[in-house]
C-alpha cells in the first residue's frame, strides 16, 4: 500500500453491518505505512463501534499491490479476468453469490454477469432459504425508516431480533429517549433468555419456538381492548396459559402507547417463516388502529450489502434471492430449494462467482466446494484450486457508490483516500465484457 492520506475531520461511512453509518469521524489519521497502523487507534475512527473501528482499519490498510491470483500463484489483473471468463464459460452451471459488502452497483454488476451466464443467483438473503421467501416479498409489511422509530415510537418491541449483535449502534442511534419527553419503553421479546439484553428494557421469554403464537396472543388481548364487545380469549385460558401471561404487560403497553415500533430480524432462527408472517400481520393490524410499523433488520454481520442485494435482486428477479436461472424475462425463484447452500451441498454447479463477503454458512459451504471459484474481494480467499481471486477495493472509504441502509435509506459512500484498486463493479463488468466478446468472436 502507498500510504495513507486522511485529512483532519473527514467524515467517513462504515459499512462493517447494515446500519451504514455516516457519522465516524476520521480525526489525524496520517499517512503511515501498511505495516504501521495508526488507525487502530480508537480516537482514529470516532463514533465508530468496536467492529466499525476493525472494519474501517482493515480498508484504510486495503494492499493495493496484488492484483489478482490464479490457483493461488499471484497473476495479472488482465490475465486473471480473462482466465476467470474462460473458465466460467467453461462451466456447465455457475452459482454467483455474495454480495453482503457490496455497493448497489457492484451488486447490479454481479446481476447482470449472472444473466450472461445463466447462471443460479442468490446474494444470501436469509429469506431464500425460507420456503414462504417469495410470499412475505408479495404480501408486504408496513415499515419505517431508523429516524421514524427513533423520533415517534413510544413503545419498541424488539421481537426475536438482536440489534447489539446484528446492528451494534442501533440502540445508541435510535433508541435513545424521545425529544418529546414521553417515556419510551423497551421490550425484548424472545424464544431465550440468552438472547436477551438487558439494557434498560423489559425482557419476555417466550416459550421456545412460539414467537408466531405470541403474535396471535398479542392480537387477540388487543382485539379486545379495540374491537368486539364480546371477549376475543377467555378468562380462564388467558390466566392458565403461560403465553397470554407473558404478553399481558406487552398488550398492556401497546394500548397505552401513541406510537408503536417493532423491530424484527429476517433471520431469527425459524426456518418456515410463519413467526414473521405473524409479526408483519400484528403490525398490519395495528396500524390500523394507531400509528405503528415494523423496522426489519437483516442479519448483519459482514457488510451493509443485504439490503442492497435483495432490492436489485427483487427488481430484477422478482425475489430476494434463490433464482434457479437469472433471467429478467423468464426467472424462476425457488425459494429454499435453489438457495446457494442448497445449490452447494447438492453439487448442483460446478461454478461459483463470489462477490465480496458471505455468511459463516455459505463461506463454510463454499470452503467444502471442489469446483471453480472466482472471488471478486477485497479480500484473498483460502488458498484453494481451481480459483481465481481479483483484488477489489473495499467498500468503506475507498469505492464511490452507493449502498441502501435496511430501512431503504440511500446513503453515499465517499472515498476518503485514493485507490488503485478498481472497484468489485468495474471488475465484474470486465469479466462480462470479455464474456461477450467471446459471445462475438
Ligand atoms: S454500527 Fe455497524 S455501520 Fe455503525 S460503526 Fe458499527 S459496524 Fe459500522
């Protein structure tokens, strides 16, 4: 790496998990060499959290020096592309995946190179593994911006999701109290209370594995209260079951809250859905009752990628993810059944394309994968052949673009130093064009 330039006061946006933040301040960071890393100091990357801090000096440390690698020997850059689309033309069906760190035009790029290559394509979104994936994409949710949640809602169920773990600064940025003065309180619901926080919220066990009981439960003391004059649950199963207890003090609350904010995750565990379903169906029935909205949370993790990937993936290919052949005119979604860990486990393609960085469980099927890996990263992958690595310039801090926050906010990413590297959307673009070229001769 040449060194690093970062003047005094540059604002910079983290995309280390899916809140984005656009608030961290790069203060005195100088230029120093690879080895030295200035910016591992906390006051290097103020505001950031512990894993936006690592997240942003792993980029500003980004080596520019190698290109690319094939079958793990350091290659060209022109001569990895070319290899990588000679071989990906090769092949007799490629899965591209990924996606998790990218920007909206890197994520467009691996959609389109999907296409040409009619190709499998699932940028990991958890609800492709969900059998009713395609159904909660058709039925909507009613939801709201971070800001909505902080500045209105006076009282947040956080339901079966993990904001400290998913999100690390969404309580400090959006649950911090109301400008208003109005108490906001805070519940946690979930199946263990492990999982719970503690941090200034009233924590509900439910019982395991009844998160969409608990939603019918909560509707059903609110029904109620709003709705028909005759009692929607009897006396005697709402004191015997240990549900209705448990969401009592929740019911309670809803009704004496102005606002109502709930804040989900789309992987909390449950592998049919139906617990999600509920929760949107609750929200749906409550806004029409007072104002209320769900705020759903992707599952985080490495990158600000997921949002951004399932909106493409859906304006393209009509779902979030799992599409057996990429084609904009005639896509099929195959939700749970052509998901790329399915896809893998099944030896169902003998090529992969891999676009920045995955979840644990597909990087675990991938490391169990034999066939044709091109990785488009940041970051070199195990040294495994076949496979091809391009170097691609990380998301923070060094790529122009653009990445959609979860609430659907665009925010826009600035370079604050500059770059050899090319973007992973210029490299995708260029494997595609020598594809085409192919195509021609
Ligand atoms: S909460 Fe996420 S985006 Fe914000 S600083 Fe931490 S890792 Fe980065």
């Amino acid at each position: 790496m040449s060194g690093l330039e970062v003047g005094r006061d540059e604002r910079a946006v983290c995309t280390g998990c899916p809140l984005v933040c656009d608030d961290i301040l790069l203060a005195d960071v100088v230029a120093t060499p690879a080895t030295q890393t200035a910016v591992d100091r906390p006051s290097a990357c103020e505001q950031a959290c512990e894993r936006g801090m690592k997240w942003l000096a792993e980029a500003l440390r980004h080596d520019d020096a190698c290109e690319a690698s094939v079958d793990a020997q350091p290659a060209g850059r022109d001569t990895a592309i070319a290899t990588a689309a000679l071989r990906l033309n090769d092949c007799r069906r490629v899965l591209v995946t990924g996606c998790w760190d990218a920007t909206l035009e890197t994520v467009a790029a691996a959609a389109t190179l999907a296409e040409c290559l009619g190709a499998a394509w699932d940028p990991a979104a958890a609800q492709s593994a969900i059998a009713t994936g395609p159904t909660a994409t058709q039925t909507g949710r009613i939801t709201a911006d971070f800001e909505e949640l902080r500045d209105r809602a006076d009282c947040v169920l956080v339901w079966s999701a993990d904001p400290a773990g998913t999100h690390p600064r969404f309580r400090e940025r959006f649950l911090t109290p109301l400008a208003s003065g109005r108490e906001r309180r805070v519940f946690e619901l979930h199946g263990s209370l492990e999982r719970l926080s503690g941090q200034g919220t009233v924590e509900i066990e439910l019982p395991e594995g009844q998160a969409a009981e608990a939603a019918v439960c909560l509707q059903l003391l609110l029904q109620e209260q709003f709705g028909p004059s005759r009692p929607a649950v009897s006396s005697s199963v709402r004191s015997s079951t240990e549900l209705f207890t448990a969401m009592a003090e929740v019911a309670a609350a809803c009704l004496e809250a102005e606002c109502i904010g709930v804040v989900t995750a789309d992987s909390s565990g449950e592998s049919s859905g139906v617990a999600a379903a509920a929760i949107s169906q609750l929200v749906a029935w409550l806004a029409h009752k007072k104002p209320a909205f769900e705020v759903p949370l992707s599952s985080g993790g490495s990158g600000a990628g997921p949002s951004g990937a399932a909106a493409v993936s859906t304006w393209r290919f009509g779902g979030a993810g799992a599409v057996a052949v990429a084609d904009r005119e005639g896509r099929r979604l195959a939700a749970a059944e052509a998901d790329a860990n399915r896809l893998l486990s099944r030896g169902e393609v003998d090529g992969v394309v891999v676009v920045g960085r995955v979840p644990d469980t597909i990087a675990a099927s991938l490391a169990a994968f034999d066939g044709l890996k091109v990785s488009v990263s940041d970051q070199p992958p195990p040294s495994v052949a076949p496979q091809i690595w391009l170097n691609a310039a990380p998301t923070s801090l060094a790529s122009d673009g653009q990445v959609l926050r979860d609430d659907g906010r665009l925010v826009e990413l600035k370079a604050v130093r500059p770059i050899a590297t090319p973007s992973a959307a210029e490299l995708l673009n260029r494997i595609l064009a020598e594809l085409r070229a192919k195509e021609t001769r």
